[in-house]
C-alpha cells in the first residue's frame, strides 16, 4: 500500500528580544538567538524538532510549552541545541507559547521563545463486528490488565537524562504503515480507547528492527499486546513494539538502530500477524510516523 506523501510544515522566527542575566542587565548581542521549528504539520499528535541557534556557547538549555517542561540536547554544531515536543492528541486549536532558558558557558542565561500555531485535527472513527472475546476480557485478568499498565505507565512517565538515539528514526519493519494513529474504534457498539500507535502489515516471523538507538526497559508478554517491547531511548522518548511472535533482547540490553530486536507475530489481542508501534514523547502519545518525519533531514 503507497503512503501518502509527508507534508513538511517549516516555520523561522528570530527573536528580536533575548534577556540576560547574572548580574547586571545587558544589552542583546548582535547576533541574536535564534529558534525555528519543524514539523509534518502542527496538529495533534504530532512530533516538532525545535532548533535553538545560540550567539553564547551554552552548558544547558530548556524548554517549557503545554504546561510542561521539555529537555534541549546538543546538536554537532556549535552553539546549536535541539529539542523534541510532542502536540497532545487532544490539544485544541490555537496558539501556545514556547518559553526557553538557556544557561551560557560563562554563567549568564539566555530567554527565549517561540509560538506554535497548532490546527484542529479529526480522528476517523470505524465500526467493526468481531467475536466477544476480543470485546470485554475475563473477569479474571482483570487483576493482570491492571498491573501491566501500571508497569507501562510508569516506564513511560521516567525521563532518562540522557540522549541515547541519534540521527533519523526508521520503521521497524519492511512493510506499509496503516497510517491508523488516533483512530477511533466502536467493537460491536461499544466505544473502545483510540488507537495510539501505527501498524504496519506484515508477514509473521518478519524481523523486527529498533528504530533508534536506545535501552531494553520491557520484554515481556503482556494481555493486551502479546509479546512486547519498549526501548527507552533518552530524554523522555520511547518506542513499544507489540504482538511480536518473538523476543530477540532482555531488559537492560543496548541496542542499535537497525538491530533485530524480535519477529512480527499476532500475539496477545491481536486478530492477525502485524506490528504494532507506539511512541511516547514526555509521556505524551504522538504519531510514529511524524517522529520520523520531523527528524527525516536537518531543519533549514
């Protein structure tokens, strides 16, 4: 199945305005800081590369927005720091300010900010008739169902300070993406939670590969996703692999990107053999396949 071409929506706002500190006030240096971002598009559930170029050189740098706060990494070049956000699948339309803080070499800091302009986005909705079982659990994993994602939940909420991926994120498997990230599904009349991943069609026993680099935090079977995987890869971002007929790691295991880490399976609640990819950025759930695209080239 072709996928869609990836729309890139790319906006440069230099500040005009960067505030000092660390003793008396002084004035903005002639090259002032700059900061653009970089997106798929600005909607919900989407992935933005934020790039902060410096006048000073910086010891660190951070960034509020939605009311949360996100960590700026390093990029090669010099006096260059980058960032990723993720825009909540259920951010509504408007305009929210990124506030930026960044702390010079030299013990003086830096203030900045940036505006995204995030359009409403509507999730499609499906209806499908399927056997009961896949409906409403027995009573008696409920117990289970709930352990495994407290367990899930508190790996996604840990931020690791530490970048571990590098460079663009790949699909996991050799196949076409369904493209069904937010959809929302109704099974025999009953409203189910939205689908926070994408699938990708493939044939059982299709290797699995990490789509970064990153560290082994899960490898376990799970009720609901069936042998599964998550990758933490540095500053609040990971990757869940699901219904894998085959787990090739441990946990605490490095892996690097492009390493085979399992085999497509239907595993778990699954009606058929494919993978199942979930990403989780700073706890918020985004698309994978707009990570990709935000780290597909370098920003402009």
């Amino acid at each position: 199945m072709a996928q869609a071409p990836l729309l890139t929506a790319t906006l440069i706002v230099l500040i005009g305005a960067v505030h000092c500190a660390g003793g008396e006030a002084q004035t903005p240096p002639a090259s002032e800081l700059k900061v653009a971002h970089h997106a798929r598009s600005l909607q919900p559930g989407e992935v933005v590369l934020l790039t902060v170029v410096s006048p000073k050189p910086l010891q660190s740098a951070s960034g509020t927005v939605f009311r949360k706060s996100f960590p700026l990494f390093q990029n090669r070049e010099a006096g260059v720091w980058q960032g990723l956000i993720g825009i909540d699948p259920e951010s509504a339309a408007g305009s929210y300010k990124i506030r930026l803080r960044c702390t010079c070499a030299d013990g003086t800091t830096l203030e900045g900010g940036d505006v995204l302009e995030v359009r409403s986005k509507v999730f499609p909705t499906r209806r499908l008739t399927v056997e009961e079982r896949y409906v409403t659990p027995p009573a008696e994993t409920e117990e289970r169902i709930r352990l495994e994602s407290q367990r899930v939940e508190e790996i996604f909420s840990l931020l690791n300070p530490r970048r571990i991926w590098n460079g663009p994120f790949v699909a996991p498997v050799h196949a076409p993406p369904t493209s069904s990230f937010g959809r929302r599904t109704i099974l025999n009349g009953k409203p189910r939670s939205p689908h926070w991943g994408t699938d990708f069609t493939a044939d059982a026993g299709a290797p699995v590969m990490a789509p970064n680099s990153g560290r082994i935090v899960l490898a376990a079977d799970l009720y609901f996703s069936g042998n599964t995987i998550i990758i933490d890869h540095g500053l609040g971002l990971y990757s869940f692999l699901a219904h894998l007929s085959q787990i090739g790691v441990h946990e605490g295991d490095e892996v690097r990107a492009g390493s085979q880490v399992g085999r497509v399976g239907a595993t778990g609640r699954a009606t058929g053999p494919h993978l199942h990819w979930t990403v989780r950025l700073n706890s918020v759930r985004v698309d994978p396949l707009s990570l990709i695209a935000a780290l597909a080239k370098p920003p402009p």
